[in-house]
C-alpha cells in the first residue's frame, strides 16, 4: 500500500439499513391489497353477466374483495410491527 494514501476514516456504527425494500414491500402490499378489491368485483360482475343473476354475484365478489384486502392488511400491519420489534431488539444489544 502507498505510504502517501490514507484511508478514509470508518464511521463508528453501521450505516442505516437501505429503507428501499421495506418500501418495496409496502408498495406490493398496497397493490395487491386494493386489487383483490377489483379482482372479487371483476369475478362478481363476470358471473352476473354469465349466469344472468343480476347484481348478486357482484355484490358477492365485493364482499370476498373486501375481506382478502382486510387480511393482507393485516398481514402487512404483522410483518410491520415484527420487523420494527426485531430492529428494536438489535438496537437495545448494540
């Protein structure tokens, strides 16, 4: 190594973790949370329009929509609350 080249100084903690993918996630979550809202609706007013059954179906596809969206929520409100546990857990031992 060159006498005349210093090193740049290290800092003294690890740098914060990247938010990018907890970002990521959340996105994802979002998304498929309000489409499985479309996607029951979708299915309602297909099987109305096949089988003649008036808004029935719809309103049906709705209810299944809404309650796949409750859980992903959720799921998402469990997975957030673990990580933020995990991160307080390593901060108190560092």
């Amino acid at each position: 190594m060159d006498p005349d080249r210093r090193e740049a100084p290290r800092p003294a903690q690890d740098p914060p973790p990247d938010p990018t993918p907890q970002g990521a996630r959340a996105y994802a979550g979002a998304f498929e949370a309000v489409l499985s809202i479309l996607v029951g609706a979708g299915l309602g007013w297909w099987g109305d329009a096949e089988l003649g059954t008036g808004p029935w179906l719809l309103i049906v596809g709705l209810g299944f929509g809404f309650a796949a969206f409750v859980l992903r929520l959720s799921r998402m409100r469990r997975m957030v609350e673990a990580e933020a546990a995990k991160a307080a857990r390593r901060q108190e031992s560092d």
